[in-house]
C-alpha cells in the first residue's frame, strides 16, 4: 500500500478520540437520549451485580497459601501471572464450554479503586474490583463462554461515573473521563488499535479462529490506491482507497464492487485488502474491486450515514459511476456489496432500501437499527421501512455481538425477523463479544463469503454434480484394484474373505446415479473395513469447496457413548441450547441412530478407536 496522505496520519493521532466518541455515544446516536435505556436494560439481561460470586481456584489457592503462613505466596503469584499473562483464563468448574475470566491489578499507594472497562463489563461502570484482603491484588472474576472474544482497558481511581452519562458531543468531558484508563500492563496479546483507548484484548479458547484477516504466505497482494472524490450532491471531498485485485485488467470480465465505509478504520483495523487477498487466493470469492470512502470530517460520520437520502444518493449517482468509469466493473446489482459497521451497518441497509437498482447485497456489522430520526416517537425506522414496503432483490449479510448495548442486540435480531418475513436471503448471526473491530475483522469474511461466494449454486452442500452409475462402478473397481495391488496392510485385521464380502456388499449399493457424497459415504465405508488410520478419502476441490460454504449442523459437540452433549453453540436462532445439554434427536432422528450411521464410515487404527471418536466429535457437523 502506497503512503497514507498526511490528512491521514493526522487523523490516525487522533484516532483514538475519535472512536471513544463514536464509542460513548453509542455509534454516534447521542448518550443524552439513549443512555437510560441502555444502562436500564444492561442492569436487567447482563450478570448479576454481584459479579464476585465467581471465585477464582487460582485466587482461593492463594487465599490458604496465605492462610497457611507462606508470606512468599503473593510473590509467587505475581511472578506466575507476568509470566503467564492475564487476564487469568480458568475453566468454569462443571460447566462444560464456560471460563472464569478474572482481571487484575497490582496495588500501589496511589490506587483508591480499579474499574474494568469495556468488554465483558459493559459501558455502564458502577461496581469496582475487589481488594483481596491483607495483600496487594485487586480482582474482578466473570464467568463467561469459552468462545468470547473481546476488548476492555483498566481504569485506576475510577470517577465510577457511566461512560453512558458523558457528554458525547463534549471533547473535554470525554477526555477527562478516560484520563484514568490504562491498558493491562501483564496481558501479552497482540498490540489492538479498537474503539476504546488503551485497548487489551481477551481471546478465550473457543472464540472463532479469524484465518483471512492476516495475511496468508501464497496470496498475491492488490493494489490499493488513495483517490479524492468530490461530491456535488453533499458539495465535499473525501479521501477513497481503491482496492484491485492482484492481475486486475481492463479488458477482463467487468468485476464486483465492494462498497465500504470508514476508510481508515476498514484499511487498518479491519483489514479489507488483506482480507479479499486471501479469499481471492484461495478462490472463496471471485476477484472484485472495492472502494473503501474516508469520512470527510470527524462529526460527519454522524451526518451521513444515519439513513441519509443525500449520502444514499451520492454512492448511488456519484460513487458507483465514478469507479465504473475510472474501473472496469459490473452494472449487475446482485455483484455490487455495500458494508459498514455500527452506523455504517445501518448505511448500507439504507443504501439497499433506497436503491436496489445499485445494491443488491448488503453487509451490515452491528447495524445500529435502533435509530430513529429527530421527532420520531418510535425506534428502529429502517426495521419500519422494509415491514411496510415491497420485498426488494436484496440480500443480507447481519451480524451483532451479545456483549453489545441490549438495544444493539434486540435492534439486529427484530431487523432479522422483519426481512425473513418478506422473504429476504439473509445469513444473521451473533458472536460472543462487543462493538468492536476486534470482532468485525473476522466476520467481515463471513460477510463477504455469504454474499460473494465464487458459485452461490453450492449451498448448503449441494454440488450440482451426479455420477453416472458406470462411473461410480468404475471408481470403485479402480479403488478395490489399487488397494488390493499396492495396500500391504489390507488384511491384516480382517481375512480377504471378509474383504471380499465388504467390497462386494458395498458395490451392490451402487445401483443408480449419485452425488459426490454419496458415493464418498459408500466408498469410506469400504475403506473403514481395513482399520487402517492411515488410509481413506479425500473430497475433490469442487465438493470441499461446497462443504466449506454449506450451513452445517450448529452445534459443537462431545460424544459420550452413544450420547450426544452440547459444547458450545454457534446459531444465534436458538439461545435456548446451553452447553453442556444433550441432545436427544435431529430432525426426527435418534441421537444413537445418527451415531449408528456416521461411524460404519470411519476407521479405526487397528484396535486403536482413539482417532475415530476424536474425529467423529471434532468434524460432527460435515459428517452429520
């Protein structure tokens, strides 16, 4: 990437600033009308205030070294969490997929309290940490799902004052209200610029891996350039990356548009190009360009993108025209993305809404549809708008963090259930963290992998592909000739009479045209009839590919027998499922039965079964 201007490396100063307003005012929507609602509905559906119930082991460890006399004890304990880093990270104590989480602070004279701020704690700081007594550790403990992933800062002698309650359109008071936070001098995580001031940042074991939003060895890096648009619709300039993709030409196949805002902050923290780089690459998504708008000042985020007719117009009349006339890219709305996060999630709907000519696909990342305009006596206007017109050739991408402000959540899950009810191909979920960038870096791919998939034809599994029936007799006959040929093990568990029998009984079940995985489950259970740990199949590029884009089963989960037990669950449709429940059925089928189908079709490694059930518990999903 080329040097940013110097209006940019200004702006990246005070970034910082920028984001905690954004931050306080809950995605610039002003604390003064929302901070009672928030704080009301925080106190109602997070923890209960008496967070100190949880007690962590490593903590009551060192409560009876001390009771015990061994004054080297706290040492000891310091020693270990410098090295180790904090927050401390425990397992919850009989309750499968859930952590104790407990954030410290090494007491100094000068300390009068400690706050967690951000994260897990919420915005609405009322309740300090906990001095334990007779030493020098000041702790807060949470328990919490394994899969959170999240930020939060330590805020030493804590004016205890809601950050809901500053005034957000007040620099002064902003700054002075964060002047007591400091980032956690012991966590040893990754350096973070976030939407809070010195961020630390908390992965626990289970957050979602984030693989596209680092960049991968073999991908081939795009050009990205800085380009000023001006704007006769809203008389400005802004500053826009253009993203091409790595063997852009102009005489190709005219390619997708991507369509993001907040420029620095989807250049930096969440990192565009790298991210099409490697979907591009691995050929998730075919290439596109994308065009990445710079707000034109730092109050006029606040402007434009609350469902702004002029801003909607101006990407619609002004933006679009311009990359097609200066790139070479499509007229097809379905190929044209517009995304955002917070009030930009809530644009790109809009933009959507207001021109499906142009967008056909919307990528909204904790959309802030709890807006309404000034005046207005109800929320959500956007939710309203789509209730009551026309179905729109639009698709959506949604998602939302569960440790966002309540009315962030409900604002997501009633936008959800509005555009189902009109019949809209969307993809909603939710993960275990706050607004922030943290998060929105690594579902920005699932965003795009959604909307901009290489053949959206291979949902949910399918691969449009059918084997003849010769075909799958050939394979199979080719399979049987190479095994018995060149495999010195093939009857080393089972006589070749009993081998015969397996393939023989195997290949009567080739009797019509199947899929691709179809003829896999025949094959693979052959193959397990050897006990070989070594040997068995792998899927062809084109069925992977579909495996990888298809909605599998949406719970992790953990085999006991013939038992199925929860271990964590990924769907946002159904929070009624908790880890550690069982499960009894799926779709109308016994837990026993599946497990009776699914395991025929893996080996094991001679009397070995370790690997087996390892696999069957860790990939349940594809094989189910």
């Amino acid at each position: 990437m080329p040097p940013l201007p110097l209006l940019f490396r200004v702006t990246i100063l005070t970034i910082h600033l920028c984001f905690s307003i954004c931050a306080l005012a809950q995605s610039d929507g002003g604390a003064a009308s929302r901070s009672l609602a928030t704080s009301n509905l925080q106190k109602s559906t997070r923890q209960p205030a008496d967070r100190q119930k949880y007690i962590s082991p490593r903590l009551a460890l060192l409560q009876k070294e001390l009771g015990a006399g061994n004054k080297s004890a706290i040492e000891s304990f310091w020693l270990e969490m410098a090295k180790q880093g904090t927050p401390l990270i425990e397992p919850a104590k009989g309750q499968t997929g859930y952590s104790l989480v407990t954030f410290l602070w090494r007491h100094t004279e000068e300390t009068k309290n400690v706050s967690v701020i951000g994260g897990v704690a919420g915005p609405d700081v009322v309740v300090s940490m906990t001095r334990l007594p007779n030493t020098d550790v000041w702790f807060k403990t949470y328990r919490m799902r394994s899969d959170a992933r999240f930020i939060y800062a330590l805020s030493i002698n804590d004016s205890l004052v809601p950050l809901t309650e500053v005034d957000s359109k007040g620099p002064e008071a902003i700054k002075q209200r964060l002047s007591t936070l400091k980032s956690d001098p012991l966590n040893k995580s990754r350096h973070i610029i976030d939407s809070l001031p010195y961020a630390s940042l908390v992965e626990l074991p289970g957050a979602p891996a984030q693989p596209w939003a680092n960049r991968q060895a073999d991908a081939p890096a795009g050009a990205v350039e800085w380009k000023k648009i001006k704007s006769a619709t809203l008389n400005n300039e802004r500053m826009a990356a253009v993203y091409t993709p790595p063997g852009y030409r102009a005489d190709a196949t005219p390619y997708g548009l991507l369509v993001v805002f907040d420029g620095i902050a989807y250049t930096a923290m969440v990192p565009t190009p790298v991210i099409l780089d490697n979907l591009i690459a691995q050929n998730r998504i075919a290439p596109m360009v994308a065009i990445i708008l710079a707000n034109v000042t730092t109050t006029s985020r606040s402007e434009e993108l609350p469902c702004n007719p002029r801003f909607a117009d101006l990407l619609a009349t002004e933006v679009v025209p311009w990359v097609r006339q200066n790139y070479n890219v499509t007229t097809d709305p379905s190929r044209i993305i517009v995304a955002g996060s917070s009030l930009g999630g809530l644009a790109a709907a809009y933009a959507g809404f207001r021109h499906p000519e142009v967008f056909g696909a919307v990528l909204s990342q904790s959309g802030s549809f709890w807006w309404k305009p000034d005046g207005d006596n109800k929320g959500e206007w956007l939710t309203r708008q789509f209730e009551a017109s026309p179905k729109l050739s639009v698709r959506f991408y949604l998602d939302v963090g569960l440790m966002e402000p309540p009315d962030m959540v409900t604002g997501n899950r009633r936008m959800r259930d509005a555009l189902r009810a009109k019949g809209y191909q969307i993809f909603y979920r939710e993960f275990n963290g706050g607004h922030e960038y943290v998060n929105w870096r690594g579902t920005f791919a699932d965003g795009l992998l959604f909307l901009a998939a290489k053949d959206r034809s291979v949902k949910n599994g399918g691969t449009n592909a059918t084997l003849t029936l010769p075909q799958t007799q050939e394979d199979f006959d080719l399979m049987r000739k190479a095994l018995e040929e060149a495999h010195t093990g093939l009857y080393r568990y089972a006589t070749k009479a009993e081998m015969d029998r397996t393939f023989d009984a195997q290949r009567a079940k080739l009797s019509r045209p199947m899929t691709k995985l179809e003829f896999y489950a025949v094959a693979a259970e052959a193959l397990a009839k050897i006990r070989c740990g070594h040997t068995g199949l792998e899927l062809d590029d084109e069925t992977r590919t579909a495996m990888a884009d298809a909605r599998m089963f949406p719970l992790r989960v953990m085999i006991e027998g013939r038992r199925i037990m929860v271990l964590f669950n990924d769907t946002p449709d159904d929070q009624t499922i908790r880890p550690g429940m069982e499960v009894i059925e799926i779709n109308g089928r016994k837990a026993g039965d599946i497990l009776d189908r699914i395991l025929p079709k893996l080996s094991d490694d001679g009397d070995i079964e370790t690997g087996k059930w390892a696999s069957l518990q860790r990939n349940f999903g594809q094989y189910y």
